[in-house]
C-alpha cells in the first residue's frame, strides 16, 4: 500500500507556534525573552578570497536597521589610508554592489542584497515583523525552511541548527552571483555565538558560494552595537545608489 507523505506546515512566525528548532532556539538564546532592537551594527577584522589570489585582509562593519535596510562596508587598509572600500548595500529593496568606484545596480543585485540583509538579520528575531508573510517550513529536528517574500514571490532559505546548543549555525539559499551571473547556492556559517554587551551574535561568520570549493570570506566579529545610529552609512548607500542610477 502506498504511503502519501504529509504535506509540509507551513507556519506564519507572528503565530506562538514555531517549528521545533525555532522553538527550542528562542527558549535557549533568549530564556527571558526576545529584545527589541531596532537598529544594530556589528565589525571586526575579516579578510577575503578570489580565485587562486591570497587572502586579503580587510575591516568589515555591518549596518543593520533590522528587516529593512542593510549596509556592509568593507575596506582594504594600509595603516589608516583606505586602498579599497567595497559597499553592499540593500535601502528600500534596492541593491547596490560597490567596489571602488565601479557599482552595480540591476534585479539580481537586488535579489542577492536581499538575501544578504536577511541572512543576517534572520538570526535577530526582532527583525521578523519588518517582512509580513514570512512563514516557516519543518524539514527535520535540526533544519527549517523559512519562505520569505520578495516582489511578489518568495526566495526559500534554508536555516541549521545545531543538534546539541540548540543554535542557529547556518543559512542558505539560492543568489544570484553578481549583476550578470546565475543563481548559486551561497551559504553563511555562525559559529562561535557569544554575548557582546548584552546582544548575543556570532563571533565567526563565514560566507561561501557553493560552486567554489572554500569560502570567500571570513569574519571575526569584535564589536556590536545596538540601537545606535546609523543614518551616515544609510545616507551614504543612498548617495551611492543615485549615483549609479544617474550613469
């Protein structure tokens, strides 16, 4: 007799009910319950890989206005002189990928910025109520689907969580692979959660593109803020964005 396998739940995040390891990870990271932040920005020294180049050792800063808009700004440094500053940026649902002076714009850049906000502002559960219709999808005890709407669809990430701590330890999902690429599978690995100053966050990330055969990039996180300001990174996106819009 064949067995008809039961159709997947799918649970709305603004529900009490969560999938398992969504559950068991809230009660274990926030015992006393979820804070509210609103805006948070977390840096350290990282360092980046192209090809067969060596590893290039930059300073990473992450600008979060949680579920809304996202600037990464990354600079390659000699003392205090700025060689190269990279800028990803997703403001308003618009991407830009900037590197120097050469930016790109398009719907690919702004379907990869947005899977790039959501890979890590997914992990800050106070971010869930910015993207109405999220919902949740239980694949096992260690693995969720999270279906999350973008211009009238969904892009399908695929969050992991550890089988001992409870905790989130990686995202993935399809992006596209820069303004005229295709869609790769790109994952972002947590590791090493810990408390800075109250706000618990990764203090390893590293971030892969699955048709390569190691990551790219590699982050030691050193500092993080919450709620503090950061309308001169947003400010400065924006200015970027028209610009290239203008060309």
């Amino acid at each position: 007799m064949m067995t008809i396998e039961p159709a997947p739940r799918i649970i709305e995040p603004s529900r009490a009910e969560l999938p398992a390891p969504v559950s068991r990870w809230l009660q274990v990271a926030y015992p006393d319950g979820v804070p509210d932040v609103d805006t948070l920005v977390f840096e350290g020294s990282a360092r980046i890989k192209r090809g067969r180049m060596p590893w290039i050792p930059i300073h990473a800063r992450m600008h979060h206005r949680l579920g809304r808009d996202h600037v990464a700004d990354m600079r390659i440094k000699l003392g205090p002189l700025t060689l190269l500053r990279v800028i990803d940026a997703s403001i308003a649902g618009v991407g830009i990928s900037k590197v120097g002076r050469t930016a790109d714009l398009g719907p690919q850049i702004d379907q990869g910025a947005f899977l790039f906000l959501w890979g890590e502002a997914l992990i800050y559960p106070s971010s869930w109520p910015y993207l109405p219709g999220m919902r949740w999808e239980s694949v096992n005890e260690a693995t969720v689907r999270v279906h999350l709407p973008f211009r009238g669809g969904f892009e399908v990430a695929t969050l992991s969580f550890d089988r001992t701590t409870g905790q989130v330890v990686r995202f993935e999902a399809d992006r596209y692979k820069g303004a005229r690429g295709t869609k790769v599978r790109w994952r972002g690995d947590y590791l090493d959660w810990r408390l800075f100053d109250g706000v618990l966050t990764p203090g390893r990330i590293l971030v892969t593109w699955l048709d390569e055969p190691a990551p790219w990039f590699e982050m030691r996180v050193e500092r993080v803020l919450a709620d503090v300001s950061i309308d001169r990174a947003l400010a400065a996106a924006r200015e970027a964005i028209a610009k290239a819009k203008r060309r």
